[in-house]
C-alpha cells in the first residue's frame, strides 16, 4: 500500500476493540463426510476443490452459500485478473458491479463524482515536506505488492483482492466472516483486556468532528497465531458504545486468519450497531463505495519500515464532504472511495470521538500472547525503531484540518504495550507506541 519515506522533528476513555468470534468450521474430506454427517446440525456443502464442509447450523451453511454466489458474482463480473507477485490475484471490477451496491440502502445508487472540495489544512505543513528524511529524499505515490507486476486496472473499473473459499473456512464463523466479533470484542471499555484485546492509543472527545488525518508508519508485526491480529488505525466514532456505535476505520493490519499470510495490509471497516449485524473489513460486504482503480482495500503494503532501518509511512484521512454528506477516504493524496451517509444512524450527521492507535486480540492463555503492537518496541525507543502516528488532526466544522489539540493518551497495559507523545516541528502532535507483549515485566 501507498508508503512514504519519513524522518523526525525532534485518564480513562472508551476503546474501540476488535477480534473473532470463537466459532469453530469443521472441514472434513469428502471421503469421510459420512463420519461427521450426525455431529452437523444444519448439513454440510462442498467447496469447489471437493472439500466436503460441516456446519453447526443451517444459518451457518446459508450464509456460506451465499458468500459463495457472492464470490462467484465478482469473479465473474471481472473484465481483467491481475497476479500479483505476493501471490494475491487482482480482480478489475466494474465500478457499477462492486460489492457496495448489494446493500439495499445502496441499490439503485451510482457512484457519486469526487467531492469538489477536500479539508484545508493552514496549521501543518504538507506530508512531502513533512515526511522529508534528513537526507532530503521523499517516497512519493502509492506502492503496492500488486502493482510491481506493471499491470493495471482499465478505468472504469475498480481493483478487487480476490478472496477465495478457504480464505471464509479460516474465519472462526462463516456466518461472520469478514465482520468483526459481537459483544466479547466489537466495543470496550477502560477493561477492555478482559476480552484479549489491549490498545495503546491516543483520543480526542467532547467535540463534534468531520474527519482525521495521520501519517503512521507500517511495520512486519509479528502475530503469534492464526487468530490473533495486530493493527494501527484512525477510528471515526459516534453513538454510545453499546447497541447502536457507528465507526468508521482505517489503517494497517497482520491477520493472518483475514488474508492467509503475515503481511501489513491496507484495511478499512465500519458498522452502525457496535459491531453487532452490520459492517464488514475492506469489500468483503456491501456499503463501502470504491472509486479508485489504484488502490486495493486488503493488499499488502510495500514497502515497510525496518529496525533502525528506513521507515515508511502511510497517510491516512477520512472526512465528511459537506456537500454531499459522505465519508470519504484518501491515502497518500489517492481518493480511496466513500462510506454513504445512509449507511449510519450518528456518523450520519457528526463524529463525537476520533481515536488514533494500536490494538491486539490474542487468544485466552495463561501467560500474556508475544503477538507485537507496531514494531514489538516500547515508545521510549523513539524515531526507527518504534511505531508512530504524526500530524494527528482532525478536521473541524468548517471542513478545516487543525491538530488534534488535547490528545489524551491511553495504554491498556504499559507493561505490555505502552504510549507517549509529545508537540512540535514537522510532526505536529505526534506519538510513538508499540510493545513486544510478553516479556520480563508482562508475564
């Protein structure tokens, strides 16, 4: 995903949270599916390799009927198919063919033009002289694994990871694949960890918002399973955190149960009902309007900051266009696409929490997961060897960008994964955060 080269100048909130629900898919061969055909409930389907597959529930084997038609729809609809080098496979997408549109809020919607407007910034200084190393160099435009293969998608189309059926039956649900967990991890408090997930985050609240920007860094964090996931976000937020929270998220994430490998991706997601029946990551359900033909929601971002290395960076905002009334998404200068504002109930309208960071889900085990926050550093390791959000803003009334002013700063555990920050220079407000998780001090 879309990296730039940078270099450096010199209470308790709510949390949003993330994880899976533990749900467990039976896979079994075709050769043994009579052994198994009395433990499921609601019968069994074949994926298209002959896999013979059990489910718990009917519920459970509908909706994998229809994630698989919904696969094939997509496929099908492709008018180029694109290898990337990583291993991913590109789909070129007709724009009016996209998942979005499925929604049925959404049906009969066209995608709306790029707004006419995008949120002035008079505070800041822009991200290529900002993300200057000391060198002078600057890594501009948007590099993804996928395009190092030359190719591109036609305009008038949009670029589709293609997911596959063992990309669903590695999600701990089928019912909830590509969605958030429900209850146990969608929204937290200042507990949150109860439920495995540990944040160390910076937030702002008591105010009415339309939208945030950040630069933050990508780095390989390490995940210690396949169901647990380490990410870096903006988190747009309204509503109160229980039945009906609206976000909208965007950043990097390592989940290897998402993508099937440990790469830094690109992601988005929202829901309107605290994670609860609607939303989804990326494409993987109806509502997030794509626009671009550069950009791909789930590809690997490339390339990526090293130890006391170079570092590269993504920038990220997300605002309200006054205009129109959607949520529109940009990295590194690209207009991504657009949440529609009939999607939402609060975001509809406001955002009264923004929210920049990192977070961990780990599974429950008697000792702490080693699964890294951002580098698996401590802040106090500072410039290339922590993770770190800079230029953290918000964008105002006035569809004006102005600093992130009163950033309140949070760590679950600090022993685990901690966060400090300070203001000044090039780097406006800014912080480092990150941790290893396990060690000496988190048991």
């Amino acid at each position: 995903m879309a990296a730039s080269c940078t270099g450096v100048s010199g209470s308790s909130s709510p949390i949003i949270a993330a994880g899976f629900v533990a749900f467990l898919v039976l896979l079994f061969s075709s050769s043994s599916s009579s052994a198994v055909s009395s433990a499921s409930a609601g019968g069994g389907g074949a994926g298209s390799n002959g896999t013979r597959v059990a489910f718990r529930s009917g519920e459970e084997l509908l909706r994998w009927q229809e994630i698989v038609a919904e696969l094939a729809r997509v496929r099908n609809a492709s008018v180029k198919t694109i290898q990337s080098p990583d291993g991913d496979v590109i789909d070129c997408v007709p724009t009016h063919l996209q998942p979005a549109f499925e929604h049925p809020k959404l049906r009969g919607h066209k995608p709306e033009s790029e707004p006419s407007e995008r949120p002035r910034s008079s505070s800041v200084r822009s991200d290529a002289d900002a993300s200057a190393t000391a060198d002078g160099n600057v890594e501009q435009g948007l590099p993804q694994a996928w395009t190092l293969s030359g190719e591109s998608c036609p305009e008038g189309t949009i670029p589709v990871r293609r997911t596959t059926e063992a990309d669903v039956l590695r999600a701990s649900s089928v019912r909830r694949f590509g969605m958030k967990a429900r209850g146990s991890g969608g929204f937290a408090r200042r507990d949150s960890t109860g439920g495995g997930h540990e944040h160390a985050v910076g937030y702002v609240s008591g105010s009415s918002f339309y939208g945030a920007k950040a630069s933050l860094n990508v780095w390989p964090a390490q995940v210690a399973s396949q169901t647990e996931f380490s990410l870096s976000q903006i988190w747009v937020i309204s509503g109160a955190f229980g039945n009906d929270l609206n976000t909208i998220e965007a950043g990097w994430q390592v989940s290897p149960q998402l993508y099937g490998d440990n790469s830094p991706r690109f992601f988005t997601y929202w829901t309107n009902d605290a994670y609860r029946e609607t939303g989804c990551y990326n494409l993987f359900c109806a509502g997030f309007v794509q626009t671009s033909n550069r950009v791909v929601a789930g590809a690997a971002i490339s390339p990526i900051s090293s130890y006391a290395g170079r570092q590269f960076d993504i920038t990220i905002l997300i605002w309200k266009d006054p205009k129109q009334g959607h949520w529109w998404l940009q990295l590194n200068g690209a207009l991504v696409g657009y949440w529609p504002s009939q999607l939402f109930t609060h975001l509809g309208a406001r955002a009264d929490m923004v929210q920049f960071g990192g977070e961990v889900a780990a599974a429950a085990t008697p000792h702490h997961t080693t699964t890294q926050m951002g580098s698996g550093r401590f802040a106090a390791e500072g410039y290339a060897r922590a993770a770190y959000f800079r230029n953290a803003q918000v964008v105002d009334w006035d569809n004006g960008l102005v600093p992130a002013a009163g950033l309140r700063l949070l760590a679950d555990r600090p022993e685990c994964y901690d966060i400090a920050g300070a203001t000044g220079g090039a780097w406006g407000v800014y912080f480092y955060y990150g941790g290893p998780g396990r060690n000496v001090r988190c048991p």
